[in-house]
C-alpha cells in the first residue's frame, strides 16, 4: 500500500484544484492511499526569527505528514505565471525543517486553473523549487486542468472524462514510480 499526501495549493473554498483533489481516490490504482495534507493556510507567514524561537505546530504537521508519506501530490493554481504565495510559504517553511521532509520523496503535480494553459507556469516553477529540495518529481503524463470552470459540474466534482483518464494514468504511473524510486 503506498500513503500519497494531497497537498492543494489553493485555500478557496469553491476552489478547482481542490475539486480536482477530491477527485483522486476514485482515479487511483489499488494499493495507493491517498491523504489529505495539514492546512497550509494555518501557516504563519516564513520569517527566520520566529523559526528560531521553534517551528510553528502547523509547519511541524506538514513535515511530518510529508516524511511519513510514500509520496506527495501537490494540486495548484498558477498565481500570476507562478506558485501561489501561500504554497510557496508552506514549501520555504518545511524546507528548514531538519531531515528535510521533501528529500529523495517522490512528488507528482496536478495543476488546474480558468486559463487556457492549465496552470503549467506554475508547475515548472515547483519543479525548480523541488530540484532544490532533492524530491524526485514524476514526469509524465502531466495533469494540465486548462477551463477548469468547464470541467466540472455544480456539486463540485470533475466529470470531464478526458481529464479523469489522464489523472488515472498519471497515478498508475505514480505509484510504479514510487516503488522505482524507494523500492517499496
Ligand atoms: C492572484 C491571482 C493570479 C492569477 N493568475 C493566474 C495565472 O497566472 N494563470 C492562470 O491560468 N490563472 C490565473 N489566475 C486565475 C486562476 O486560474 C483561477 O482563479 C483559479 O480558479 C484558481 O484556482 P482555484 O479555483 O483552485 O482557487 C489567477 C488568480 C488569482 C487570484
């Protein structure tokens, strides 16, 4: 059984990404659990004083959850060509934790956004994050939720079949590269 955290880079509560979250335990294959994350948005903002009077409990929540996990899948918006603020701050707070949470852990990313490119500036920019916090990013297939607003139905959940196959494969190809890359 391989744990996969669910990390959502969007705090709305209407929030595409966080409908395309949803989504996944019924596109994943047997044997991957999918969890959802701590809160990021109880996250204080980074500042490196308050760090050195102790990480906040909510930092300490979300290293854990991620060393525990056999792997992560974030799920986020583009902010303006880029990671949202406040999955940026959640990413700067956990990189200073000891035994870095993020290391040599398999992470895949999903992006949904209203625009038409799906929120793929988003994602290489977390790919360059993640190069420096030695995770081992999945390549492909990519999840690129372009018109999100069209792709899902009034009780918040996708039903663009295109869009659901694709997760499916990125999962099955997930969890083949969670065992190449931990050998579990
Ligand atoms: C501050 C801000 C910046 C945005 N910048 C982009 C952008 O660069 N590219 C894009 O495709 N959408 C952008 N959007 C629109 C988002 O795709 C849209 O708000 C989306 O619904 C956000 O994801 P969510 O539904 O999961 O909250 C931006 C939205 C906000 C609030």
């Amino acid at each position: 059984m391989a744990n996969v955290l669910v990390i959502c880079g969007s705090l709305r509560k209407a929030s595409f990404n966080a409908i395309v979250a949803k989504s996944l335990p019924a596109l994943a294959p047997a044997g991957m659990n999918l969890i959802t994350s701590p809160p990021i948005g109880d996250i204080p903002l980074y500042n490196a004083d308050v760090q050195e009077k102790g990480f906040p409990a909510s930092v300490t929540a979300l290293g854990d959850a991620i060393r525990k996990a056999d792997g992560v899948i974030i799920v986020t918006p583009e902010y303006n060509y880029s990671i949202p603020g406040v999955l940026k701050n959640a990413i700067d707070w956990v990189s200073r934790l000891p035994d870095q949470p993020f290391a040599h852990k398999p992470v895949a990313l999903q992006s949904a956004s209203q625009g038409p490119l799906g929120g793929a500036r988003a994602q290489y920019h977390l790919r360059q994050t993640l190069v420096f916090l030695e995770a081992h990013v999945f390549n492909r297939p990519e999840i690129f939720v372009a018109t999100a607003q069209n792709k899902v139905n009034d009780k918040g959940e996708l039903t663009d079949n295109v869009t659901r196959d694709f997760i499916k494969q990125q999962l099955e190809g997930f969890a083949k590269f969670i065992v190449r890359v931990s050998g579990k």
